[in-house]
C-alpha cells in the first residue's frame, strides 16, 4: 500500500512538472496586469527618459538590458544617450576616451574603478555604445564622497574645493526623509534618536548627482536609458524624484526587477513599484 501511495505521488509530480512551461522572465504593468516586450518598447521610445531598475547579479536583467538598447537605438538612432550608477562622474574622460578610440581597451578597463561584474554584465553595453557611437554617460558620485559623506554627513561636501564639486550635483544638496525610499533606510540604522541620517543622506547624493548628469547631458530631443539598482528608481523615488523636482515636464517610464516564487501573477508587495515590472524567478542563476 505504502509502495502504491509512492508510485501515485510520484506520477502526480511527474504531470506537475510536464504541465508547466519554465519561463525565464514575465512582465507586467504597475497593476500587475502581464504585458508583452513590444508593447512596453513602443511606450517606452516616445519617452524622454527611462529607467532600468536592475538587482545587480541577475542575467536577465543584463540581457534584457542589452536588448532594451539595441531595440530603443532602432526606434530612436542618434536621440539615444546610454547612462549608468555603475560609473563615476569622475571617469567620464576615461570613458569617453575609450569610446572614442583615443585610448585603448587595456588602458581604459585598468584606469577606470570598474565594478567587479563589469566584464559580465556591463562591457555588452559599453561595446554596444563604442560600436554604434552612443553617447554614455558616467552619471554616478564619486564613491569617495558618498562614503564621507556617509561617515561624517552631508555639509562635508561644503569643504570640498571648486575642481571635486564638479563631480557632485550642486551644493546643497536637499534630501526629503519622507520619501519611502530615504525614510527606509533612516529606520535602518537605528531607531528614534538613534537613526543615523548620515546612512539616507549617502544615498540621496548618489541619486542627486546622477539625476544631474543625466539632465545636464539631455538635448531637447534625446531619449535617455539609465541603468541603476532598483531601489534608486522604485516607486519614482531616488533618481526619479530628483529629476522631476528639477524638470517635471519630462516623460519618465521606470522599470524594477523584483524575484518572485511564482510568475504567474506579481505579488501584491510588487505592485506600482514602477511603470513595468520584470518578475524573474526565485530560481534563477547569479551572474555572481
């Protein structure tokens, strides 16, 4: 009898399994309505500027990224302007350099502070832009910065001298607590009188600086495609506030990558967290 009742779960999972396709990704709309790729794109080339809210180790946010580009560059051509948190303001002339052949590939890969995925997961796109003459901007703080300003607040930034805040969106630098995204990370380090703005206020400056490279480097006609973490973009905070509080008449679309158990709806948590949601699978491999 045990032995029957084995053999028949077995079959069950057996049917379960060959049931199911295993999809790699699903999108869906802020209402967790699914949504095809075409559509998404077609909106997405009459902005003037989206986000690609990533999680940093996951591969379909890397292809998915590459795809984006080359599709949005078909639809859109020369108004297409690349940008990335992944690289800081300061290494601008690295990179332009390289892109523009001046230096070579060795120079700029050891010169510039790369992240340590970069050969994985952003090189496809820093090729695609070199191929193709895109624009790419560096639009990320200086790290340095962000961890004085972490470690001693934000009116350190004040002492810096005229040739570093060149690298900072300008001075000062309001940061709104309120914001979920800035309030979150205040209920982080600590509670009451214990919580440390310091830890809200290094991450708003990384959000206001790329905010105001991104919009320094916009012509009128430009459609701009910036990569960055998810909670830099999520629920149009981060970024996103920054530059709609400096230019509110642009067009944003946002898009976050969350990992899910299930694809077959979006979680309620993961609901309006952006205009378009990309729901990968728990299961996924890391690209580190």
């Amino acid at each position: 009898m045990k032995q029957t009742l084995i053999t028949l779960l077995f079959l069950l999972l057996s049917l379960s399994i060959f049931a199911q396709d295993k999809p790699a990704y699903k999108l869906f709309d802020k209402n967790g309505e699914p949504v095809l790729y075409k559509d998404m794109l077609l909106e997405m080339s009459k902005s003037d500027i989206v986000f690609f809210g990533e999680i940093h180790n996951d591969p379909i946010c890397h292809w998915l990224q590459i795809e984006l580009t080359h599709d949005l560059y078909v639809l859109r051509t020369e108004d297409l302007v690349l940008g990335a948190e992944m690289f800081e303001r300061d290494n601008q002339i690295i990179l332009s350099e390289y892109l523009s052949g001046v230096i070579s590939e060795s120079n700029f890969e050891s010169e510039a502070r790369l992240w340590n995925n970069y050969k994985t997961d952003y090189k496809p796109l820093i090729n695609f832009a070199k191929e193709f003459e895109v624009d790419f901007v560096a639009t990320n703080i200086p790290r340095r910065y962000a961890s004085v300003v972490f470690k001693k607040g934000l009116d350190t930034l004040k002492k810096l001298d005229k040739s570093s805040k060149q690298f900072i969106a300008p001075l000062p630098i309001k940061v709104d607590l309120a914001l979920k995204c800035y309030a979150d990370m205040l209920s982080m380090s600590g509670d009451g009188e214990e919580a440390n703005p310091n830890f809200a206020h290094a991450q708003a400056v990384k959000d206001a600086t790329m905010a105001h490279f991104l919009l320094e480097n916009m012509g009128k006609k430009t459609l701009f495609l910036h990569f960055n973490g998810t909670y830099h973009s999520n629920n149009h905070e981060g970024i996103v506030s920054y530059v709609l509080k400096n230019s509110p008449s642009k067009k944003v679309i946002t898009l976050s990558t969350v990992n899910q158990e299930n694809l077959n709806e979006l979680d309620t948590e993961n609901l309006d967290l952006a205009d378009y949601i990309l729901c990968v699978p728990n299961s996924m491999t890391k690209t580190y």
